[in-house]
C-alpha cells in the first residue's frame, strides 16, 4: 500500500486482492474521458488511504480477463474487495465522497 494507485493487471490481481483486506480498484482504460477525470480522485485517495486500504487501477483494454470476470461494462466502474469478495460497485464518475463513503463503510 503505497502513496500511488496500485496498478492491477490480469496477472497479479488474484494474488494482490489476496494480501490486502480492502481494495478499491478503478476499471478504467486510457480512452475514456470520465476516466480521465477520475483519475485525480483515485491518486488522492491512494494518498488519504495509505495503510487501510489498496487503491488500484487496472486498464480493461490491457486486462481483459478481469474485467470479464468483474462484468464490467461501462467504465469508470469502481468496485471495492473486502476479504476477496466484491462489496461495492460504482458505476460512472461520481464525487470523491461518494468513494470515501464506501471506503469507510468497509474500513
């Protein structure tokens, strides 16, 4: 857990989520221009977080087995993992509380 958003791909996300109790990951690709803007958000979070919970980024255009797995059809979708399970999905670009409040109900 670091000050910087975790970069997931197909080949270290079931191993990551694994070792980390809550994780926030931003499925979003470079293309996409509310992804774009969530991006500030995310980096912020990383930061605020540090030490409770692994704020991650994974790209569906270069990962897209996870993303499969996850459905996601529509970015930016954020989807926090507690214990390995999925227990919160946010689709679309919303405000940052609106993430610090799924966080913290997890945390």
């Amino acid at each position: 857990m670091g000050n910087e958003p975790f970069h997931l791909t197909d080949a270290n996300f079931e191993d990551t989520v694994k070792r980390n109790p809550l994780v926030l990951v931003d499925f979003w690709a470079p293309w996409c221009g509310p992804c774009r803007a969530l991006a500030p958000t995310i980096e912020e979070l990383a930061r605020e977080y540090s030490g409770k919970a692994l704020i991650a980024k994974l790209n569906v255009d270069e990962n897209p087995d996870t993303a499969e797995q996850f459905q996601i059809f529509s970015i930016p979708t954020v989807v926090v993992i507690k214990n390995c399970c999925e227990v919160e999905r946010i689709v679309g670009l919303c405000t940052k509380q609106r993430y610090v409040d799924a966080l913290e109900k997890h945390l």
